[in-house]
C-alpha cells in the first residue's frame, strides 16, 4: 500500500466516509441498515457510480440515490433500488418535488419573495468584490418596488442597480436604478478613470 506521510494511504477513503455517513443518517431516521460496506459499494459501482470519487458540488435533483423498495423492510440486498434525488420510493415523485413551499419561505409573499434570492445573492457579490454593502433586505423591497422589478433584466433596456458613487459604499442613498445600457456605460467610464489615474 502506498506510504502518505508516513502513515498508509487508504485507497477507499471518501466511499468509506460516504457508507459511514449514509448508514449513521439511516441509523439515526430510525431505520435498519444491513448492508456492509463491500456491498454497498459493490452494489453502486453496478449502477455506474464511483462513490470513491471526491464529490464537491450541490447534490442535483438527477443525482442518483439509494431507496428501499419496501419502506416496511431494512436496507439490504435484494432491498434497494436506485433513483434520483428528486424522486421518492418507486420513483415517485416527492410531495415537495418542483413544489414551491411557502411554509418555509422567509417573505411568506411570493412576488417579495422572488426578491429575496437575488438580495442574498448581491450581498455575497458586494462580499466577494469586497465592496462596502449597508443594504438591508427592507432597503432593498424600497429600492425595487414591484413595478420596477417587473422591469429588470439583461437587455439594455431593462432596469438595473448602480451606485451614483461608484466609489462609495453600496447604501440606500447612493443607488440609482438605471437601463442595463446606462449601467455599462457609468462602469465603462469609471474603469477608463481608474486607469488614468493609474498611468499618472
């Protein structure tokens, strides 16, 4: 076996990691679990799956997983099925499957919550570009009433967020909402600035 470090390199590391874990959660929800880990991934490895391969990303509705064909029945061989995340036992759909879910929706409106998202998603752009952001989610329903967020988009005529400083932190008064064409035209000019003064 291959030395790392001084200590033996165990070339199943991440599909043990991923059985210990899968089991654990089977374990905890209360449910039997009778497959040994030579089994499981005997058995993944016949559905085409490399569960020893470091996984990263989000886990994707068309991922595959595990189910049993007969809940009443543990998990075990001759037991079990593969099908997707997005699909319940016997390839049900779930009850919550492509479903909106207001119950659990923080902005218990839809059309604030459609905003919600995108507020989220500016705030970590503002954190990434390490801008100075004062925008709360309040601010931002007074900065796009609903008839302006109707209008946004990425055509040059669609409303878009800009700061009238664009040296200034992003707060409720230093934003305009301008055509997506007009914001490019205030970044463009203000790069050209950067660089002059870059060059004296």
């Amino acid at each position: 076996m291959e030395e790392l470090r001084g200590r033996p390199r165990n070339p199943l590391k991440w599909a043990k990691r991923r059985y210990n874990d899968n089991r654990k959660r089977q374990i905890a929800a209360g449910n039997e679990f009778k497959i040994t880990f030579e089994d499981w991934y005997a058995w993944w490895l016949a559905q085409g799956v490399e569960k020893n391969v470091r996984h990263t990303g989000p886990m994707l509705a068309e991922y595959l997983c595990m189910t049993r064909i007969d809940r009443n029945r543990p998990f075990e061989l001759g037991n079990i099925m593969a099908t997707t995340q997005g699909k319940s036992n016997l390839g049900i759909p779930s009850r919550s499957y492509g479903r909106p879910r207001p119950q659990v929706w923080i902005e218990k409106d839809p059309i604030q919550h459609k905003k919600y998202e995108p507020w989220l998603r500016f705030k970590a752009q503002c954190a990434f570009r390490d801008e100075e952001c004062d925008i709360t989610f309040e601010d931002w329903k007074t900065i796009w009433p609903d008839e302006l967020w109707a209008q946004r988009g990425r055509h040059a005529d669609n409303l878009a967020m800009t700061r009238e400083d664009p040296e200034g932190a992003w707060t409720l008064d230093n934003v305009i909402i301008v055509t997506r064409r007009e914001q490019l035209q205030r970044a463009s000019a203000f790069r050209q600035l950067v660089n002059l003064r870059k060059t004296k």
